[in-house]
C-alpha cells in the first residue's frame, strides 16, 4: 500500500474526528474540520498530479 494512500485514509479519519459533534468541542466552530480539509484537499490534488 503506498504510502500517500495511507496518508489520504488518516486525514479523512482527522477530518470526521475534527468535526463539532462532542459537547466539549461544540465551541470550537468548523475551524478544525475546515482546516483538516483544506489540507485533504492539497493533498488529493498533489495526489492527482503525480507529485505524492
């Protein structure tokens, strides 16, 4: 398994953990999910460009 596969599982496994859903977290905002994100995103598109 490549290694760029492995990190694309784990930024979405952050991202799904990132998202506002516990009550301790709630005042956090989509802050964190949105930046997990942003990242997931640049890396799928370096993924797709052949660059990972």
């Amino acid at each position: 398994m490549p290694i760029s596969t492995i990190v694309i599982i784990v930024l979405i496994l952050v991202l799904i953990g990132a998202v506002p859903a516990w009550p301790h977290s709630r005042s956090w905002g989509y802050g964190p999910a949105g930046i997990i994100g942003a990242v997931l995103v640049i890396v799928l598109v370096l993924l797709l460009m052949g660059r990972i």
